[in-house]
C-alpha cells in the first residue's frame, strides 16, 4: 500500500518538501491556511523561485499523487504521517523564535489525527519544542498518536537536490515504530547510502541550529579577517585560498564578501543564544553576538565604502546595485545585505536603482520607495557607482567595456568579490572590494 502524508505549511520548506515526497511515489497532501496559495500551488506554479522545484511540483499534481487543500481535517483523515514545515520567524521586539504557527498547527490538526499517527516536526525549533508538542497532543489527540523530529538542511537554490538527495537524514525519536515509519520514507534515500542517524529529541532539534551556527561563525570569521587585510594592505581572497588548504578548515564558506541574509541564519543564531539563555547556558554562545554584529558590520562598511568612492556624499549621485536577493538562484530578500546596503544608500541621499534577475517583485513588496529596473543595462545607465552586491552568475559574465560606455562614472565595489579585479581595471574602472587591496 502507498505511503499517504500530509505536509503542513506550504512556504518554502513545505512545498518542496511535498513536492519531493511525492516524487518518490508517495500520495500527498499540502495545507495551507492561505487559499490563494494553496490555489496557485494545485495549478502546479510554484509561487516564489527555486531552480527546479516547478517542473517536479507539476509532474506529481499531473499524475495524482499530490494535491493541496486548506483543511487539516482533510489531512487527517488523508494521512496517517503528517511533517509540520509551518514558518519559525524572529519574534517581534525579541531575539526569540515565533512558535504561533507551530504550535497553531499542531493544535489545529490534533482532532482530526487517526489512532496510532505520527506528527514529524521538519521545522527549524528552540530545544524542547518536541517533547512540549508531545505533551501537547497527548492532552487533545486521539490514542497513540507519537511525535518525531526531521530537520530540515536545505539550501535555497539546491532545495530539490538537496531533499531527494541528503547528505544526512537525523531524526529525532523515542520509539522503534516511529524510526521504522521513517525509516519506510527515506527507504530510497537510505538505499543510496544516505546516512541515517537516529537521536533523542533534543540532540536532533540542536542539529539544524548547530549547524547554522558553525556556518555562520566560519562566514563572519573571514569576514572579521577581511577587516583586518584591509587595515594591513593584504588580500583576504589570498588569504582564504590558503588557510582553505588545511583539511582542518577548508575552503566552503570561506568567501569574504557582504556576509549572510536570507530567512534562516540570521534568526536562527538568534533564537539560539536566546533559547540557551532560558536553559542557563547563554555563556556558552556569547560568540554569536559578535558573529551576529561582524555580519552586520560588513553591510555598514560598503555603505561607508560607497560614500568614500563618491567623494564623501552621495547627494546628486545614481548608485546602481546589482542584487537583491540574499543569494543568487533565489528570489528570496528576506534579510538581505544587498536590499540593507541599496535603502541605506537611499537614506543617505543617492539615487539607487536595483537590478536582480528573480527578486525584485519581492523587494518590491518590502521596500515599494526604491526604485527597480528589470533590464540590467538599463539600470546600469547614468550610474556613479556600481555595487555588486548578490552574486548571480549574470554580474560575473558582464562585459566592463560594454557597461561602461553607459555609466556615468566607473566606479564599481565588488561586495561579493567574485569580478574578475583585472578585467574592470582594464577598461578604464575603479575598482574596491572588501578586504582587498584597492589597486
């Protein structure tokens, strides 16, 4: 008999996720509280960006196995394992994680769980949520109804590849049925060699935000070096080449730039060092706020490059960015260092026009003063400064020659230090980046 689940939250993790599951053969069904999305997504449109997710998506709507509704009283009676993908944003006014929708959801759909369900938490969640949503269902859902927990590691851009093919399962879980129905899941996955690692809950809900953490740390660790190669003359992607040759660091995550955004390591580190706050270990992730406040540095320090590339003031200046997505193949602007350089530059009197080839509908939405240009030469055309600040393929394959016979000065900040320095420099550009030599 094929497997039936149910995916609850249908945002980003959710819909690629059911997409995914149903790709494997599985019957499917995605809730959303939104109508319109759940409307949009059983047209078989994904409704934001992500490199491949469309076609799969509505491949599986095409061939039945997968629908989406509004109604948790559907998915229950649809399906007997239900993963919760619902959003844990920033709280307002704290650096805590917002658990309404998790627990919302639990809540919602407890009543119309069957005997002997098991709800898996996919969600990125403070240590303990697990066991709180387990005494949760016991109060309100039906007899031997388990609870399990499967974070999630996906990268925006790679979110297909990266759910049909792991490069780890954990899950978290305190009974062998509830490892065995996961275990017939990822049967496929496992088939492949995937590794498999079964925890307790706390140490699986840690995995997703440890993770996050080391990441972030080794990002703002270079970054934290980019400063210090610009104060001493050196050059920080030297200097990243060759630490990145010990096996002990290595090279991934090594880019100096204008440092991380997007929805989730920036609001995970923080709801991490609040949640070890509340468990009396906030010692022990104190690093975080510097590692928080080195990112946060690096998107002040262009916006102070720029005004020192621009003779001290942007007044009666056009600065062009290119990006506004926190990273490329995405159209996600959540947090991101290139819309958070473009209104600051803004704010300070330039006239900015941002270019991206996916996100500029929702930075729209986020920032509807700015002003945008679909077409990239278009928005390159009068500039006095160009800033590179996402770090889409289509930047690195411009021609400088070409650009700059429609900008008004050739002043150009590699924030992403992905140019070719070289290249700009021979036709006639100024070139800066963060943490290299300026000439």
């Amino acid at each position: 008999m094929t497997l039936r689940l149910s995916v609850i939250g249908t945002g980003y993790l959710g819909a690629t996720h059911a997409a995914c599951m149903a790709e494997l053969g599985y019957e499917v069904i995605g809730v959303d509280i939104d109508p319109a999305k759940v409307a949009i997504l059983q047209s078989g449109t994904v409704p934001f960006y992500e490199p491949g997710l469309d076609e799969v998506l509505a491949r599986n709507i095409a061939a039945g196995r997968l629908h989406f509704t509004t109604s948790l009283e559907e998915a229950g009676a649809f399906a007997s394992i239900h993963f919760i993908c619902v959003g844990t944003p920033q709280a307002a006014g704290s650096q805590r994680a917002d658990m309404s929708q998790v627990f919302g959801s639990v809540d919602g759909l407890a009543p119309f769980l069957q005997p002997g369900a098991l709800v898996v938490g996919k969600s990125t969640v403070p240590v303990g949520t697990a066991a709180m949503i387990e005494e949760q269902l016991k109060a309100i859902a039906a007899p031997g109804v388990e609870v399990a927990w499967n974070p999630e590691f996906l990268r925006e851009g790679f979110a297909v590849e990266d759910t049909l093919h792991p490069d780890r399962l954990v899950i978290g879980a305190r009974s062998q049925r509830a490892e065995d129905l996961l275990r017939e899941v990822y049967a496929p996955m496992i088939a492949e060699g995937i590794p498999f690692l079964v925890t307790d809950f706390p140490t699986a809900e840690l995995v997703k935000v440890s993770a996050n953490s080391f990441l972030a740390t080794k990002i703002s660790f270079i970054n934290a070096m980019a400063e210090v190669c610009e104060a001493a003359g050196a050059d920080v992607t030297k200097l990243a080449e060759a630490i990145g040759y010990d096996t002990r660091i290595g090279s991934r995550f090594l880019a100096a730039g204008l440092g991380f955004g997007g929805g989730c390591l920036p609001k995970d580190i923080r709801a991490f060092m609040a949640r070890a706050g509340e468990l009396g270990a906030d010692e022990a992730l104190m690093f975080l706020r510097e590692v928080d406040q080195i990112n946060l540095r690096r998107r002040s320090h262009t916006v102070d490059l720029a005004r020192k590339t621009l003779g001290g003031s942007f007044t009666d200046k056009r600065v062009t960015v290119l990006g506004a997505a926190f990273k490329p193949n995405s159209d996600d602007v959540r947090d991101s260092p290139a819309l958070d350089v473009a209104v600051a530059m803004n704010n300070a009197g330039a006239d900015v026009v941002v270019h991206d080839p996916k996100g500029l509908a929702n930075a729209a939405r986020v920032y509807p003063t700015l002003r945008y240009d679909n077409d990239v030469m278009a928005a390159l055309t009068g500039a006095d400064l160009v800033v590179h600040a996402t770090e889409w393929m289509l930047y690195r394959e411009l021609d400088p020659a070409a650009v700059a016979a429609v900008v008004r000065q050739r002043h150009v900040i590699d924030a992403r230090n992905t140019l070719d320095p070289a290249l700009w420099r021979a036709a006639g550009w100024s070139y800066r980046a963060l943490g290299r030599p300026n000439a």
